[in-house]
C-alpha cells in the first residue's frame, strides 16, 4: 500500500466517527447502572452475590457486635472500628458495632466475607467525597441508612457502534 | 577537577557521576517525574541525536509487597497482592490462588475455573488497551489515546457487573472466586465481547497499518531471536522475536487445554512486532470468552469453604501463568503458619527491562518512547 493512501485510509477511519453518536456519558446527570443492590455474601453456602462494591449498608437488628468484620480488616486496610451504640439490643449485648473510615477502605469486600450474620452488605453507592477526612468517618447510624442511588444509565450496541443510551 | 568523583557519591547513585565527559557525550535523564517514562528513570547518554548508553533505573515505587505478604495470612494478602497491576489485577492474583490451593489441597470447582478464565481474558484486554493507548499517545497518535481507553469501557463495564469493581476487583480467592455472575450475564457478555472484537478490527486501518506508525516503528530496536531468549524475555517480546512460548499453551493451568485458541508469533522482534502482538492477543482473548461461555457448566458451585486461618503445609510451591506483559510466577514457601513464610512473585515487566539497554543503544533518541513503551513494561509492577 502507498503511503498516501494508507494516510487517507488512517484519515477516513477517523472521519467516519464524526456522523456516530459518543460513547461517553454526562457523569453527574447521568449515572450507570449496576447488577443488583450491591455486593452481598451468603455465609451458608459460602459464595457472594455480584454487584456492585460501594459503601457498606448495616443491619443494626442483625449485628451482634461480634467482631468478625473488623478482624477481616486489621491485615488489610485497618478501616473498621468498632465502636459503642446508644440502643440496646437482645442479641448485641456489648451495644458495639464497625465503624467504618472511607478514608482507609480499600472496597474489597472481604469484611462483607466474613460476617456470619447477614448484617453487612455493599450498596452502589460509590459518591463519598468530602471537605474533611472526619466526615469520611461513617458512623453505625450513618451506615444503617440506605443510599439514594439514581442510575440508570447503560450501554447500548446497535449496528451503528455503542453508547450509553 | 571535574574529573574527581567522590567515591560514596559513585555508590550511592551511579548513574548520577560528575566525570568529566568529552563534550560531545551528553546525560539526559528521562523520568521520574517525565509522563514518558511512567514511574521510574531511565538514564540516556546522548552523541547528538544518538543514545551511546542506557541505563534504566527502576524502583520508584516499591512498596514491600514480598515482605507484607509474610505478615498476612492467605486471604487477607488477596487486596495488597493486586494492587502493582490494577488493570491486570485478575492475572497477577492468579499464580497466588492456584499456588496457595496447591498449598492447601484444594480442589477448585469446575464452574470457578471458568469464571477464572473468563475473568482473567478479560482483565489482559483491560490492559491491554491501557497500554495501548499509552503507546499511541507517545507516538503521538492522539486517537490511539482515545479509541482504546473508550473500548476498554467495554470489557471494564463487564468486569464490573461480574466481579463488583471497576480496577482492583480482588475476585479470585484460593479455591475459586468470590461470586457467581449475575443474572443475563452471558449475553451481554458476548454482545459486548463481540463489539469489542469488531472496534479492535478498526484499530488496524487508524494505527497498524498507518504509514507513520510504520514508518516510526518498524526496524526501530531489533531484538533477535537468539537474544530475546539469552536475556530471558517473556510474554509479547518473546512471540514478537519468533518464539512460540505462551503459558497457556504450554504449562496449560484451569482450563486452557479445553479452550480453542492459539498463540501469535511474528518473526521480526522489531517496535512495531512487539506493538502488535499484544493486539493480536487480543482476538485470541475474545475467542478464549467466547468459547469458555459455551463450554462453562450452566451452573454449580464456584467457591469451596475454607477454614478461618487455614495453614499450609511444610513444603513450597511455584505456579506461573501468562500475564498481559508475560510470564508471572509466585513461589510460595510454607511453614505450617497461617502466614506464608516466603513469597516472591516474578514479573515480567521485569525481565523485559532487561532487554532495553540492549535495544536502545544506538538508537535515535526520538525513537527512544517506541522502542520503551513497546517492551510493554508496566513500572509498579517490576518494583513491586
């Protein structure tokens, strides 16, 4: 092939892209959709259920203050603390449960893992920015409330090439 | 007087010696900070527009993770063990999880070794692209920026819904992966997979058969046969000199000997072999997805309960698989503690650098970025 042609070729694949619609999406308008309500475990078959590993979601009448979550996360990212709770509850006698530092945890998935209780599940929410590194600090109280997600988006392939719809 | 080095200076830092050079020899240090040369540096000395010398100086980014890996036992070595290679995160995890199921005795569900498979292509087109697009950029092909790190959407959006994160999915486990894929995964997955493999066709008119790309990279450092195998490359660099070695083929692990695939060689070992080769590598992925789909059991377990702390035996093990960049081996020594007693993971961004002193000398320094990148190194991964 000449060069002057294979430069009109490199040139026309390009062009060709200026008719087709974009692939990207307008983020803070816009937001994809995930599988499923967030990353959950079922501790009696031993296997996860996918989707999406955002912030964490805790079941204050399932958690007995047992420990486990926060000991899966002393080797890995030291981020769950646990700490006291105002309510008294019949099965989480020492009123204690994980407090969890978004400035530290690394969305693995593992404390999820290892609670045998059904009491802590990954939701999709992924916004957790904020001015000060103490508000990345999430309390029991604030993780027990179930996120506002609004996504929707997803990508769609039809014959002229792919977007997000 | 220029002439004296002071001899703790020369130890500490040789590439940084105040000698007294002829005027015509410049030193030029590419990086740390420079974007062309990722995280690390690579001391040139320049005749003119000549490279007369190179050393590469790696290290930047060490983080421990060899000595971290001994204070943590083998699940919660799972999130650090990923983190050198975020975009291949799957396959560097790999030779962990089949070496610690060695360890451990595990037998690892049938289903699971498929998901493994699948995950695992999947990851090496995400870097692949990745690194592609950096390659286009420093050739100063703009839309090869653009074009991969969009596609690459694709398979990350794939990943995604299977393993729960967009980089860093810390999905494998020893004795098997975390979860089941979610419901109508299959189809999206070849949907996908299948426009995937089609942009990647498009590639070839913008990029590979370019003119100017071929005019910048073929018969830029050659590296021939006989020395890719005497500096001990691996992966992409080894094929592109005409060696027919992939793990794949010929350790199979999981479930590569059922699967309908084959290897690329090009005989040239030339920039612009080596850039192509991972590209061609991966159709082969989509091929490899495709066909695990309709081989994989429509279902069963994917996980084998391990005991909390589970320990392993007196004895060591090393597995390796074929990474995005290579071979990537762990050697795991055990000594009845929860904990390993030893791990070293052999990379081969590593073992490519070795090569690039060898290429670069006598090269022009314009043709320093295709010559580099084409050794497709990944910096964080070599330090470790």
């Amino acid at each position: 092939m000449g060069t002057a042609s294979g430069i009109i070729k490199a040139l026309n694949s390009g062009i060709k892209h200026i008719a087709t619609k974009r692939f990207t999406f307008r983020y803070p308008e816009q937001k994809l959709k995930f599988v499923g309500d967030g990353y959950q475990y079922d501790p009696d078959s031993g296997v996860g259920i996918a989707g999406y590993k955002g912030r964490h979601i805790l079941f204050h009448d399932k958690c007995t203050g047992c420990q486990l979550c926060a000991i899966a996360c002393e080797d890995i990212a030291e981020a769950i603390a646990m700490v006291k709770v105002p309510e008294q509850w019949k099965h989480n006698k020492k009123a204690i449960m994980p407090q969890i530092d978004y400035g530290k945890c690394v969305f693995c998935g593992l404390c999820v893992d290892a609670c045998p209780f059904y009491a802590l599940y990954m939701t999709n929410d992924y916004e957790l920015s904020s001015f000060t590194k103490e508000a990345l600090i999430y309390t029991p109280a604030q993780l027990q409330v179930k996120p506002k997600v609004d996504q929707d988006v997803e990508i769609q392939i039809d014959e002229k090439g792919a977007n997000h719809g | 007087m220029s002439s004296h080095v002071y001899p703790k200076e020369k130890e500490i830092f040789p590439g940084l010696q105040l000698e007294k050079v002829d005027d015509r020899i410049m030193t030029l240090n590419v990086g740390p900070q420079h974007p062309g040369s990722g995280h690390m540096r690579i001391i040139l000395k320049v005749d003119g527009d000549y490279i007369v010398h190179c050393d590469p100086d790696p290290g930047y980014v060490h983080r421990g993770e060899e000595k971290m890996a001994e204070y943590r036992n083998y699940i919660t070595n799972i999130p650090h063990l990923e983190r050198p290679v975020i975009h291949d995160s799957c396959n560097i995890l790999y030779p962990y999880c089949l070496g610690v199921e060695e360890l451990l005795g595990l037998e690892v569900p049938e289903r699971a070794k498929y998901l493994r498979v699948i995950a695992a292509e999947l990851n090496r087109c995400v870097y692949t692209q990745y690194w592609l697009a950096i390659y286009g950029i420093f050739l100063g092909h703009s839309t090869m920026f653009m074009w991969p790190m969009g596609d690459r959407e694709l398979v990350i959006d794939l990943l995604d819904k299977m393993t729960g994160a967009r980089v860093t999915h810390a999905y494998f486990v020893p004795g098997g992966v975390r979860n089941d894929l979610p419901p109508n995964f299959e189809d999206v997955c070849l949907r996908q997979v299948n426009y995937f493999e089609k942009r990647l066709k498009e590639y070839a008119d913008i990029f590979y058969d370019n003119p100017i790309l071929i005019s910048r990279t073929k018969d830029t450092g050659i590296l021939s046969r006989e020395d890719a195998i005497k500096l001990g490359t691996t992966g992409s660099v080894l094929r592109a000199s005409g060696v027919d070695f992939d793990i794949r083929k010929k350790e199979p692990y999981d479930v590569y000997e059922e699967l309908d695939f084959q290897t690329n060689v090009l005989k040239e070992g030339d920039s612009y072999a080596r850039s192509k080769i991972p590209w061609l590598d991966m159709f082969e992925s989509c091929r490899i997805i495709r066909d695990a789909l309709k081989k994989m059991p429509k279902s069963g377990s994917v996980r084998v309960k391990l005991k909390p702390n589970p320990k392993g035996g007196d004895t060591e093990v090393y597995r390796r698989v074929e990474s995005g960049r290579g071979s990537l081996g762990m050697h795991i020594i055990s000594r009845g503690k929860p904990q390993p007693y030893r791990l070293k993971i052999s990379v081969g961004s590593f073992r490519n650098l070795i090569a690039m002193p060898h290429l670069l000398t006598g090269e022009m320094l314009g043709n320093m970025p295709a010559v580099y990148w084409s050794l497709n190194y990944w910096p964080v991964e070599a330090d470790r």
